[in-house]
C-alpha cells in the first residue's frame, strides 16, 4: 500500500490550516512539509513555527523534508513542532549517520534524501540505519517541474539493496513532478511514498486527485 504524500508547497500559505484539513478529509495519508532554506535551495519557505501551526490542523503525519544546510541545528526544533518523519539531504550533511541518529533518538523516522545528481550509492552505508530514502525526481526547491524518468532505475538500485540487507520496511519516497502517469513507473520502481504537490493543491477536486495518484501506483 503506498502512502500519498501531498506536499505543501503547492497550497495556499495564507489557509495552511484549511488547506491540510481538506487534504486529510480527501484521503491523504502524510502531509509534506518543504523546508527550503535559501542556501541549499534557491528559495525560501517555512520553518519550525509554521509546521507546529500546520500540526494543529491535522492528525495526519507529518512528513518534513529539510532542503537546508547544516540540518542537524534544526532538528529538535522540527521535532518539538510535530514531526514524525525528518528528512535530511546527503549533500548537506558532513556527518550523515551522526544526523540520521540524532533523527532516530527522537523517536521520529529519520529519511535520507538525495539530488537527481547525486548517485543512489551516497545511501549505502547509512541504508541500514534509515526508515525512508527519498530520491528526488526533480531538482528540489519548486513545485510544478518535470519529472526525471532516469531516476528511475536509482528507485529500483536502492530497493535492491535493501533486499539484500533484509531492510523489508525501508520506505522509499519519490519528490516532484509525481501525477497520474508518473504514480506507476515509481510504484513500478519500489517506490511506496508518494508527494504531489501540484497534482493534489493544484486541483480543486483533491479527493479525486489523491484518489487518481493512489489507484494509478497501486495498479
Ligand atoms: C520540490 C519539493 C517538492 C515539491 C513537489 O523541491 O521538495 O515536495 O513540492 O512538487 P510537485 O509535485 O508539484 O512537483
Ligand atoms: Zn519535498
């Protein structure tokens, strides 16, 4: 069963509150919240003080994936907020297993991310200390951009290896440009978590959105 994962970025900040509420009554299963930090990222969004307000509107999990530097300063903060799932870029950490612990000792799901640029080995050595990968299929820092269908053999690369190691509950998570057509390539892949940021806020009908994405990777 995969879990869809409406992202944020694509709803109206000015009615966050309203926005998740109408996401989780039209069958969303996590909520995902992108942190952009103008640095790791060209563009800013949000931080802790507006996922904390976003939680009070929603019993859903909320999914938070940090597109910042130095993430580790940032943790407990998005953990105090309501986080069940934080996930960091490899790219930005210099310490990535010290950051995934720090993730994990706060008894939350710690999820590495990575870059279409970066290659599905720069998960290797922490794959067995982490709940989700998430390969990026855009360059993370908008919503609305095409997806990239050379990720998908990194999908399937990672899926391999966590056989191998017997990892049978790694999550992995697929970021931008997911829809209808993308949905089942990525299931296809291995993957079980899906955002949509444009596909879901981008229509005003998001229970026969999530429902479309859903019916699409569960095939
Ligand atoms: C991209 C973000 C995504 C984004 C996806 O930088 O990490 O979560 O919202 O948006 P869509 O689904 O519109 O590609
Ligand atoms: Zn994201």
């Amino acid at each position: 069963m995969v879990i869809i994962a409406p992202s944020i970025l694509s709803a109206d900040f000015a009615a966050l509150g309203a926005e998740v509420a109408e996401a989780e009554a039209s069958g969303a299963d996590w909520i995902h919240v992108d942190v952009m930090d103008g640095h790791f990222v060209p563009n800013i969004t949000l931080g802790p003080a507006i996922t904390a307000a976003v939680k009070a509107h929603t019993s859903l999990p909320l999914d938070v994936h940090l597109m910042i530097e130095n993430p580790e300063r940032y943790i407990a903060d998005f953990a105090a907020a309501g986080a069940s799932v934080i996930t960091v870029h490899a790219e930005a950490c210099v310490h990535l297993h010290r950051v995934v612990h720090q993730i994990k000792e706060l008894g939350l799901m710690a999820g590495v991310a990575i870059n279409p640029g970066t290659p599905a080995a720069a998960v290797r050595e922490v794959l067995e200390d982490v709940d989700l990968v998430l390969v990026m299929t855009v360059n993370p820092g908008f919503g609305g951009q095409a997806f990239i269908p050379r990720m998908l053999r990194k999908i399937t690369q990672i899926r391999e290896w966590a056989g191998e190691i017997n990892h049978k509950g790694l999550r992995i998570e697929v970021d931008g440009g997911i829809a209808e057509a993308t949905a089942s390539l990525v299931a296809e892949a291995g993957a079980d978590v899906l955002v949509a940021g444009n596909a879901v806020f981008g229509r005003s009908d998001r229970a026969g959105a999530i429902r479309v994405i859903r019916e699409a990777a569960d095939g």
